[in-house]
C-alpha cells in the first residue's frame, strides 16, 4: 500500500483539493514544461520556486497513483484523481467538515438514530467520534441531535465509513423533544 499523504505537505492537499474542485483539468502538452504552465493557471501569484515546488509534488501524487495523467488523442493531457486520491480528498474533507449553522433557529430539532452492527464496530465508533467533533448532541446512546440541519453530513459520513443509510440510519425532525431546555441551554437558543 502506497504511504499515506502526511498532514503537513500544504502542497499536495491543495493540489489536491484543486483537483476535486475543479473535476479534471486538460491541458496542451507541446511543451515539457507544461506542469507548469498549468500550476501557474490554477494556482496564481506563485514564484518560479513555488511553482517548481508543485510541480514536483504534482509528480509524486502521480507516482503514488492520487493523480493520473491520460495522453489524449490530440496530444493534450487530461489530469484527474484517480479512486485513491478521491479518498485522501474525502479524508481532508472529513477533517474539515462542520454542521451549517444557520442565523434563525426554525424550531426545529434534527434527530439521527443508528444502529450500525457490532460487525462494523470501527465504522460505528469512528461515526459517533465525528458526530461528537460535529457538536451533535448525544441524547441516548445511539440517538443524536441538533437544532441544525445535518443530513448531508450523515450522508457523507456515511460514505466515507461505507456505512448503508438506508439499513442503518434513522433521520427526521420534530418540534417537541425531550431534555428540551437542557439542549436550548447547550446551543445557546431562546
């Protein structure tokens, strides 16, 4: 297995993040030099060293298979993710992630069972750890909420912990919730 994509090489996250965001990049290829003709498009005001610098890193993403660059039949070249760097993305991403907080409480609560199987204990305890760093609310064991939208964070969790919403998962909203004033104290709501 190829070594993972250390937190700290600014470069390669942003590269990429770029790539995710952007889908996939085609560019000529007339030139040896045109990685760097496509890092100075993408990524502007950089030095000539900086350039360099993803220019390089953009290599090793390629020989660590996160990136691919597909020769196309009019000499351009295509460059993508590959499956494995679409989940180094989703692990930033992952790091990242926050439940939206809107400015208005629309009054209501926001309630998430679960019942993942022992079978995929790693996946469940990985799950209720970033509901936690999400500031959802623990009623219960398996029972969490918040006063804040959070379906498409379930979603993605879902995804990245290859857990099966539609077996495993219970979303819905209410009005009235026990522990009220205990969870308005928590949130800070009126």
């Amino acid at each position: 297995m190829a070594r993972s994509i250390r937190k700290d090489n600014i470069h390669a996250k942003e590269i990429l993040l770029t790539l995710a965001r952007v889908g996939l990049i085609t560019v000529a290829a007339t030139s040896p030099f045109f990685l760097s003709s496509l890092i100075k498009a993408y990524f502007r005001n950089l030095s000539e060293e900086q350039v360099q610098a993803r220019r390089k890193v953009l290599r090793d993403l390629e020989k660590r298979e996160y990136v691919s660059f597909d020769e196309n039949k009019d000499g351009s070249v295509t460059i993508k993710l590959t499956h494995r760097g679409a989940l180094v993305v989703r692990r930033y991403n992952l790091e990242t992630m926050q439940i939206r907080k809107t400015k208005t409480w629309d009054k209501q609560w926001h309630i998430l069972l679960y019942d993942i199987p022992t079978s995929s204990k790693q996946a469940a305890d990985a799950f209720r750890e970033k509901l936690k760093q999400l500031d959802a609310y623990q009623l219960q064991k398996s029972v969490w909420v918040s006063p804040y939208d959070f379906i498409g964070e379930i979603e993605f969790l879902c995804g990245v912990f290859d857990i099966n919403i539609n077996k495993h998962i219970l979303y819905f909203t209410t009005r009235q919730i026990p522990k009220e004033n205990q969870l308005k104290k928590h949130y800070n709501l009126s």
